[in-house]
C-alpha cells in the first residue's frame, strides 16, 4: 500500500544568487517573455516576490508591485504567478496567493489586488475566481506576439474606496 503524503511547501527570497532560476522558471511557465528591467525590479521588491518551493525544489514563484492610482490609492499588481504543471494543484499556488494577501493585511494600506490573465486561461481564471478574484475589465491587445491576445483583469477589492475615488 502506497499512502501519499503532501509535500512540504515553503516560499524564498529572491536574490542577486537565484535570479537565474526566477527567470528559467518563468520562460517555462509563461507564453511572454519578461524583460531584463523586470527581474531588476524584481530584487528591489522585497516581500512582494518570492519563489516557491516543493520539497526544496524550486517550483514555483510570485512576483508584485505596489502601483498608485491617479486619485492616490495604493493597489497591488501581480505581475507572475506561476507553477510548473507537474506541480499544480498541490497549493502551492494558494501559498504563494496567501502570502500577497498576508502583505496587503500587514500593510492595511493596499484598497485592491490585480492582474491579468490570458482570456483563455481557464485553469488560471477558476483558480482567481476561488480565491474571490473577479473579471473586471477585457483588455483587447494586451498580449504582443502570442495568441490569443486578448487579457482579463481580475480584482479583488480588500477595502472600498472613498467616496471621492469611486468617481471614475
């Protein structure tokens, strides 16, 4: 008898030594390539990036950023999110979406998270929604060189915005 034990999950700075497997992972999970100024950007983030680990195997990871709206609330981007598929649907991924909300809490300053996803993303779309993430907006043309073009911004509110912010 074979009796399977989940693995043990645990997230990782990313760093100046391991960048290289941050951007390996994310030519393996992602249809777009992310540019040189991004993983810059990434080792200046602290807390909002983080690479996941599956029984000390790097398997995953989640990259943010704080953006500020024009009227002045601070929202979070999540720019990846990703695990290799063999390593889908064991909560990683869930430990890495956890882990963002877990900021925005400490924080107490961040009104709403956000990202996109390809419009036919299913799996990634079912697994936002769970996590009380809603469709939002359709960006046609988001996507240069992969098909379909088309993105999804998903969102989840953390606190409602003022009553001067709500008119957009």
């Amino acid at each position: 008898m074979v009796i399977m034990t989940k693995g043990r999950i645990e997230l990782g700075e990313v760093t100046q030594h391991n960048i290289k497997q941050l951007k390996k992972l994310n030519q393996v999970v992602f249809p777009v390539s992310y540019n040189d100024k991004f993983y810059k950007d990434v080792l200046d983030v602290g807390e909002l990036a983080k690479l996941a680990y599956y029984n000390d195997i790097v398997v995953g990871a989640v990259c943010c950023r704080i953006d500020i709206s024009e009227e002045g609330s601070r929202r979070l981007y999540i720019m990846t999110l990703g695990c290799l598929a063999p390593y889908r649907r064991l909560g990683i991924g869930t430990v890495m979406l956890n882990h963002v909300l877990d900021y925005c809490k400490h924080d107490g300053n961040i009104e709403s998270l956000f990202l996109h996803v390809q419009i036919n993303n299913d799996s990634a779309l079912d697994f936002y929604k769970s996590h009380g993430f809603e469709v939002v907006e359709t960006k046609e043309h988001y996507y240069k060189r992969i098909e379909p073009a088309d993105a999804y911004v998903l969102q989840k509110t953390l606190r409602k915005q003022t009553d001067s912010a709500t008119s957009r």
